[in-house]
C-alpha cells in the first residue's frame, strides 16, 4: 500500500452538491495520485500514477 501520510484531501470539481456522495482526490504527494470516497475516509484508497491519472481525467472529460 502506498504512504499516504501528509495526503491533503480536496473534493472532486466533478462532485456536485448530492449530499456527500462525493470523490476526494489528494494529488501533493510525490509520484502519486490518490483517490477515495468521501462517506468512507478510512476505508480503501485507489492510487494512481500522476502520468495515468492524467491520462483517466482526460479520457473522463472526452464527450462520448
């Protein structure tokens, strides 16, 4: 599993007003992303590479 102390965690700017229910994303760690649920702060994180993280917002912003 990946260091994640010093994470500073900041909500998704494709996280609406819905309650909660959102993504956070900590991206000031060196050499990787993070990601996690809001509702489940403690629970399991999905890592990232800065370069793959990249790429998956991109392709997440492509209209379809």
């Amino acid at each position: 599993m990946a260091e994640l102390t010093g994470a500073q965690w900041r909500k998704s700017t494709r996280s609406g007003d819905n309650g909660g229910d959102c993504v956070e994303v900590a991206d000031n760690l060196p050499g990787l992303v993070a990601v996690r649920d809001s509702k489940d702060p403690t629970g399991p994180t999905l890592t990232f590479s800065p370069t793959a993280w990249t790429r998956f917002v991109r392709a997440a912003k492509t209209p379809h």
